[in-house]
C-alpha cells in the first residue's frame, strides 16, 4: 500500500514537472488531469472492507499438528 502511494506521488511530481517544462497552460492542465487521476484513484481504490494484515494463527496445539500432518 505505501509503495503504490510513494509510486503516485511521484508520478504526479513528473507529470507537473514536465508540463511546467511545456509551459503555463499545460501545467495548468496537467494539474486539473491530475486531480482527476487522484480523485478516480481514492474512489476506486477503497472498496469499503479492511484489508487482511494478519494470516490466521490456529489456537489449538491439536489444530497445529493437523496443518503439520497435513503437509
């Protein structure tokens, strides 16, 4: 998740960069593309349920040798 949020971020900064290069009026329009990719970004990136960060820990030893039998 944070890479894809640095990698962003980044894409953004050289985009900006290299229209200021161009000149005034496309910065100008890179801002308002830009806008628009980070506000498509957020609404399609967020689905509304909690990513998963822990895999599931068995709580029993005899649930721990089954996985281990089963192997």
């Amino acid at each position: 998740m944070r890479l894809s949020v640095v990698l962003l971020i980044v894409s953004l900064a050289g985009v900006l960069g290299g229209a200021a290069l161009i000149g005034m009026a496309a910065l100008g329009g890179a801002v308002i593309f830009d806008s628009l990719c980070v506000g498509a970004w957020a609404l399609f990136h967020d689905d509304g349920h909690a990513q998963p960060s822990v895999h599931e820990v068995p709580l029993t030893l005899a649930q721990v040798l089954e996985r281990a039998r089963a192997s």
